[in-house]
C-alpha cells in the first residue's frame, strides 16, 4: 500500500461496557442474562446524527479495537486447536483491529448517548461509526459457517 492511499479514521465517540479489561469481556454477550446495559458516549457535534433511530431495534456498532495486540495473522483459537487464519475469524487481533457487534437499541439517554446491550468490548474503546441494523438486508439465516459447522452442531446437540 502506498503511503498516498493511507487512511484516517477519527472516533465519533467512546463505548462504555462493564468490562475494565480485555480479560472481563465475555465471547458473546447473547450468552448473559441479562446483557449489562452499555452506552454509546458520541462527541456532542455528532449528536444531531442520531436523528430518526427511534423505531429502530437494533443497530450496528463498528469501534476499534485499540487494545487488541499486535496482529496475528495465523493463531490457534482457545476452543479449537487447529491454526486458523485471521480472516476465518473473529479474532480482535487483526491488522487494521475494526470491532463490530449488532446491539440491541435500548433507547436514547440525552442528545449524544444511546442505550444498548449486547457489546462485548472494553470500557472506553473507540467508536467509529453507527448504522441500523435492517433484517431485509444484514441477515443471511442460510449462510454458511465454514470450519465453525461442526462445533455449532455438537453445541446444539441433545
């Protein structure tokens, strides 16, 4: 890449979690019950952005993962001792570290701070953008889940 297509992203905001520290964040939120209740923290100039979600139930977050660790483009994951690549994965650890979760929308708290459940990152991480999540287009039910199929099975087996 040369350096004249070098991007620059600047956060529009902070999301605030429970978990102080890598080692508190959970795999997948979906698995607590209840999902702790997080905030979106946006700068103030980027509140009027915010405009029109009323309606909507969930959204997608995109954040950077800035505490994430240097890039691994081949590791082996703790439930599988197979070395995977880091784009068949999930890993934070990952060249450019861009976070996403689908959050349930809870609601606004005042002009520049939303409500949400279902985050899984460190308190503080950086927010780059927010989108609504539309099931007519975001959900693919019939996808396919590659080397991750068999332990979906065996999970939902009797």
């Amino acid at each position: 890449m040369s350096e004249s297509t070098l991007l620059q992203l600047r956060p529009i905001g902070r999301l605030r979690t429970p978990f102080a520290n890598l080692a508190d964040c959970p795999r997948n939120t979906r698995a607590l019950d209840p999902a702790p209740l997080c905030r979106v923290e946006l700068e103030p100039e980027f509140g009027p952005g915010l405009a029109s979600l009323e309606g909507f139930s969930h959204l997608i977050l995109l954040y950077w993962l800035d505490r994430a660790g240097a890039a691994e483009l081949v590791f082996t994951p703790p439930f599988d001792p197979q070395p995977r690549g880091i784009f068949a994965s999930r890993s934070p650890r990952r060249p450019n570290p861009v976070g996403l979760a689908v959050v349930a929308f809870e609601g606004v708290e005042d002009p520049a701070t939303l409500l949400v459940r279902n985050l899984d990152c460190v308190d503080g991480t950086p927010l780059l953008d927010i989108k609504p999540y539309l099931r007519t287009t975001d959900a693919v039910p019939e996808a396919r889940m590659g080397w991750l199929e068999p332990k979906e099975r065996a999970n939902r087996a009797p």
